[in-house]
C-alpha cells in the first residue's frame, strides 16, 4: 500500500491508475508520493487518470488556480453546446485555470449581465459561444467597452468586422456544398434548407453556401433556391414545422441547421405515413454526441469541436498572457458523416 498524506491507496488501486495511465504502479506510486524522477508529461498523465476513474487527488498535488476563465454559451439543450463547453473547459483545465460556466436561458440573465457579472470577480478573460457577436443587428460596441476594460476575449460561432478579437468558426458555407453535393449524388433535385432566422451569421453563410451549391451542382437558380429555405427555431419543435414547411413545396431531402432541428424533421416526415430515408433524406448539422444512435443514425456535418475549442483557448491565453492573438477569423473545415438517414431519391 502506499500512503498519501491521511489517505491510503491499495495496490489494487495502483494497478487500475496505472493501467488507464499506461505506465507502471511504481511510476504512478512515485507521483502519488511526489517524489522525483518522473517528468512533467507522465505525472500529469498520473493525474489525469486519477480524475478519469473518480479518484480524489491528494491535496499536495492539487493545483492553484492559474485564474478564472469565464464561458458564456446559448441553453444546453441542444448538445452541441454542452459538448463544446466540455472541451474548453478540459483545455483551461489543463493550463491551470478554473472556468466558470454561465448559460443564458429564456427570461434569465441577459449577456451583458453575465459579463459584469464575471469582470465583477476578476476573470482573466471569457470565451463566447454563439452570443450576440453571432447577431448582425446587435449592438457590438459591448465588446469594445469590454476591450477597454482590458478583459481578454475569443468568440465562438459568428463573426463582425466592427469587433476587433479572435473569432474561430466553422465554415458554414462549405458545409452546405458537402450536403448538397452529397444529396445530389443520391439523385435528389428537391433539396430544402431548415435554417434559423436570418439575422444571424452562421445562418446567412449557410444560405448563401445552400444557394451557390444548389446553382452550381443543380442548376437552380438563386431565387428559386431561396424559396426552398424556411427559416425556424434552432429547435425538434423549428425542426417539424420546416420539414412540413418544405415537404408541401415538394422537397425530397432537407438538410437542417442543427441536429436537433433533424431528429424534428425526421418526426414530420413519418406523421406524414413516409420514411426516412426511403422516402425523404435528412440531414443534420454539429454531430451531437449520441446522435449516432438515433433510429435512422443521422448523416449530419460534423462540426470540428475540438480543433475550435482548443484554437479558442489557445488564442484567449496568448491574449491574456499579454501577447495579442490576431484579430481575424479562424475558419475550420467540417466533415460530412454519412449513416442511414439519407439514401436514393424515390422513383
């Protein structure tokens, strides 16, 4: 047994943080005790198999706080948003600072409330993921009034030429080409975009890549193209209203601006008595976890979460370590992810 400070740890224990670590139970007893001749990677290698099998960390090893981090994000209902606070949360982490996680829910604390809110407890910086920086029509003079207060910050999901900070985005345009393209492939001429209002950056790039590669791949021309959009809510609920939207104006696939407003799609499509795929595909947007269990499994466009939570973090802590990150769009490729809710156009 090996004694770490009023605790103990069994040998048993040993083997099973030595196993998830991949390193021996002498190395791991080495770590545990603090002693020297391990290097920086394998003991927070040690460590960080300890958090991953519930293990509390001896409070020797505990790490100060390198600072507060704060994330502001939209609901989490939809997962996409739990998924990439996740992984921003596990990068800050691993430098040293602490988040702090505000979600901004229907009739409670507004953005700007929750800045103030943080600046109030002295965060080192805030990461914003799809806040109103993703608004075309709000007001984005906040975001120099926070500069000027000398808060450090990235923003996730939206862009603006008025905002001078490190924006990462995935590029929505491409992402519909890669939809498009791929319905098309499958034979489908009809093809409808279920998309949030149009106020909205990601949304307005997605039209504009839905209307390019509707054109260019189809032949169908823009203004044709445009009344196969139906603008609803980032929702299951937006979901079903625009599939029954786009299945009257005779749509065969539909592609949609999340994954959730998809698993909506999918519902109206089969009160109508038709299926999916055999009769209309459906496509998401994200790659939600568990998304891939759902009855088809979802071919949707994966966005590259990790890539842009760990760009995010990286630019924020060069901003905050007093090195200005570049003030520009870091745009990152998605990736279609073909499963079973699209196939061949019916005959």
């Amino acid at each position: 047994m090996v004694a770490i400070g009023s605790g103990i740890v069994t040998t048993a224990r040993l083997s099973d943080i030595a196993a998830q670590a991949g390193v021996s139970e002498a190395t791991v007893s080495r770590v545990l005790n603090g002693k020297a001749g391990v290097s920086a990677t394998t003991r927070q290698t040690v460590l960080a198999a300890l958090d991953v099998l519930g293990y509390e960390r001896p409070t020797r090893l505990r790490q100060r706080s390198a600072g507060l981090i704060g994330l502001i994000t939209p609901e989490l209902s939809n997962p996409i948003f739990p998924a990439l606070a996740q992984v921003i949360e596990q990068v800050l982490s691993r430098h040293g600072y602490t988040p702090v996680l505000c979600t901004q829910t229907p009739g409670g604390s507004t953005e700007d409330e929750l800045v103030e809110m943080l600046v109030e407890r002295g965060v080192a910086g805030i990461v914003f993921v799809s806040g109103l920086h993703a608004d075309s029509t709000a007001d984005h003079d906040r975001y120099a009034k926070l500069t000027g207060r000398q808060v450090p910050f990235v923003l996730i999901n939206g862009y603006s030429d008025r905002i001078a900070a490190p924006f990462i985005s995935p590029d929505d345009r491409a992402a519909m080409w890669m939809a498009v393209q791929h319905l098309a492939e499958l034979g489908h001429e009809r093809i409808g975009l279920a998309v949030g209002q149009r106020r909205y950056v990601p949304v307005l790039r997605k039209i504009e890549g839905f209307t390019a590669a509707m054109r260019s791949v189809l032949g169908v021309g823009a203004e044709e193209a445009e009344q196969l959009v139906h603008h609803t809510l980032f929702s299951v609920e937006g979901g079903h209203s625009a599939a029954g939207a786009l299945l009257d104006r005779g749509c065969t696939a539909i592609v949609c601006g999340s994954d959730m407003m998809a698993l909506g799609a999918i519902r109206a499509v089969r009160q109508r008595g038709l299926s999916v795929p055999g009769d209309v595909s459906v496509v998401g947007f994200d790659d939600s976890p568990l998304i891939a269990f759902t009855e088809p499994p979802l071919t949707t466009i994966r966005q590259p979460v990790e890539a842009m939570a760990t760009a995010a973090v990286d630019a924020l802590l060069e901003e905050v370590g007093g090195e200005p990150a570049q003030r520009a769009e870091f745009m990152f490729q998605p990736e279609l992810v073909m499963r079973g809710s699209t196939g061949a156009r019916a005959r």
